[in-house]
C-alpha cells in the first residue's frame, strides 16, 4: 500500500508540473464557461429565490469540471503518440498508480477554475455562502476524478486513432450536460427525456451543487450529490485502472 501510495503521489506531482509551470492554460480552458455566462445569465429572468445567478453559476461550475476533465485523455493520447507512455509503463511505477495520479491530478485544475468563477461571479448580484461552495468543490473533485478516468481509459482505448476518442467524447459530453439540467431545468420535460436524467449521475452532482452554493443544506438532495459523484468515480477508476493494466 504503501508503495502504490508513493507511486501515485510521484504521477500526480509530475502530471502538476505543466499546471504550475503554465498557470494561464487553466484561464483559456475557461473561454467557453465565461462565454456562456456572459451570454445566457442576461435572458435568465429572475427567480423567485433572487438572482437568476444563484441557479445557473453552479450549472457553469459542474460543466467546467466535467468539460475539463473528460478532455485530459488527449494528453495521455499526445504521450502515447511521443512514446513518453510505453516508457512510464516499464519503469517501477505500479500501473494502477499510473492511473490513480493522473485522475487526481485533475482535482486541482478544477478547483482553480471554481475559485476564478466565483470570484467573477460575485460581484455581480451573486451571493457567495462560502462553506456550501467549499464543500461543492469536494462534491465535484470526486466527480472529476471519475470522469478524468474514464477520459483516460477512453483514449488507452482508442489508442492511435485520435477519431475515436473526440467522437466518442463529443458525442457523450453535450447529451450528459443538457440532461443533467445543467443549461436549462429538465422538469416540464418529455417523460423519456426526465427518465434519461435521472439515470444521469450528473443531474444529481448538479442538484446539490446548486443547493450547496445557494446556502442551503438539504440532506437528501446532498446525499444524492456525493453518491452520484461517487458512483463516477469508482466506475471511472475501476474501469480506467483495469484499462492501464492491460496497456502495452
């Protein structure tokens, strides 16, 4: 335990140093994220609870984690190509830690962009209650620790063939936000539609990403949040881990 310990610690550090040494990479991943608050927040009209803000920034925040990490298997794709990956494969690192850290890795970027969001955000009739946000943040680390795995074994799969990684991603990305009610609410919604979006684990980060950041601590829908990241996570880490086992 302890060397899978250290051999992740060791990934994960290696996979930070391009975010430390180019910190603005992490601001330009948030172009299509400030675009779409820029452009949609103005038409939202106004909510019985207050500012249209408290409903859609949280959406904004769980499409940011999602989008950024479901777009890192490119990287490892980019280290296959190069021969960078065949060499971490043969070299003391135990596989499973190979995946481990490069998925953990993907927590600190994400929490980067939350901070600059709300930062943006709360000058302008959003109001922050700090605690539900930090604990939101969590909810959604462990989402984007699923979904970068799952990233990653999507492109171990499609090894030499970048097409099928970017149709692939493409093609589940968009469907999992619209039905994850993350743009516009789903209720009022065909049955199939309502019925997709309660198999979608995401519906359920995003439900309590908004009560969390709206200052509200309902347990129910909370609960759901963290079981519907988790459910994520150990998917994507089960799958992504026994994805690296078998590459070669």
């Amino acid at each position: 335990m302890s060397t899978f310990v250290n051999d992740t610690v060791n990934v994960m550090s290696r996979e930070l140093k391009p975010v430390w040494r180019e910190p603005m990479a992490v601001v330009f991943a948030m172009i299509q994220p400030l675009v779409f608050l820029g452009l949609f927040a103005p038409l939202l009209p106004e909510m019985a609870t207050g500012s249209a803000l408290q409903w859609f920034v949280p959406g904004i925040v769980a499409m940011t984690a999602l989008m950024g990490a479901s777009f890192t298997g490119a990287n490892l794709m980019e280290e296959m190509q190069s021969g960078s990956h065949e060499r971490q494969l043969v070299s003391p690192l135990g596989r499973p830690a190979l995946l481990v850290g490069r998925a953990l890795k993907e927590v600190v970027p994400m929490l980067m962009q939350v901070a600059i969001i709300v930062a943006v955000v709360t000058p302008f009739s959003f109001d922050l209650h700090l605690p539900g946000v930090l604990v939101a943040a969590l909810v959604l680390s462990l989402f984007s620790i699923g979904v970068g795995a799952l990233s990653f074994a999507l492109a171990l799969a499609s090894k030499g063939q970048d097409w099928m990684f970017w149709t692939i991603q493409q093609t589940l990305l968009f469907p999992t936000l619209l039905t994850a009610g993350v743009l516009l609410p789903v209720d009022g919604a065909p049955r199939w539609l309502e019925v997709v979006s309660m198999l979608n684990p995401m519906t359920y980060v995003v439900d309590a990403t908004r009560a969390l950041f709206a200052g509200a601590w309902p347990a129910d829908v909370v609960l759901q949040g963290v079981a519907g990241a988790a459910v994520v996570a150990a998917l994507g880490l089960v799958v992504g881990v026994r994805a690296m086992r078998r590459s070669s």
